[in-house]
C-alpha cells in the first residue's frame, strides 16, 4: 500500500495531467469558448421551440448569423466531438465544457 508521499506524489500527477488535457482542449476549439456558449444557449432555446431535424441546420444557422468565417472548420470540429445534429450537439459537445 502506497505511504503518503507516494499517494500525493500520484494525485499531483493527475493534477498536472488533467490541467494539460485541457489546456490541449482548449488549443483544440475552431472558435473561443465564448462563442461555444452562445451556440449552446442557442441551440438550447431553438431546439425546445422546435425540434431537432438530424442535421446541422440550427447550428449553421446560429454560425451564418454570428459571421463566424470558419464554419466549415466548427463544424467538422463538432462532428468529430459527437455534434452530428443539433441535438448532439447541445447533449454531447456541451458536456466537453463542463470544468
């Protein structure tokens, strides 16, 4: 069984690794966290009015309307994160921003 130390020595390691994966993350992000949050507070609003359409169509949408000029790059970001609609990504992208 580990003493002491040895167990510190283990959690500040873990520290130091979580804090790198989401600094990686972070590099990571087509656009700021920022702009992340108001597509979820978008998507969030759009969706309980009116439904997903398994597509993209909201999120482009929300894109076009912010003039975010790397659209095509966001969304090739969202759908390899698990954002394939809408919906997903409200429910599995959102999640990825929770510290």
């Amino acid at each position: 069984m580990p003493d002491k130390e040895e167990k510190a020595r283990r959690r500040q390691i873990q520290k130091e690794l979580q804090e790198k994966a989401q600094i990686e993350f972070e590099k990571s992000l087509p656009v700021s966290r920022e702009i992340f949050q108001s597509l979820f507070d978008f998507l969030d609003e759009e969706l309980e009015k009116n439904g997903c359409d398994d597509h993209l169509t909201l999120t482009k949408k929300f894109l076009a309307k912010n003039q975010i000029e790397d659209a095509d790059e966001v969304e090739n970001w969202l759908k390899e994160n698990g954002g394939f609609c809408d919906c997903e990504v409200l429910y599995n992208v959102e999640e990825l921003f929770e510290d």
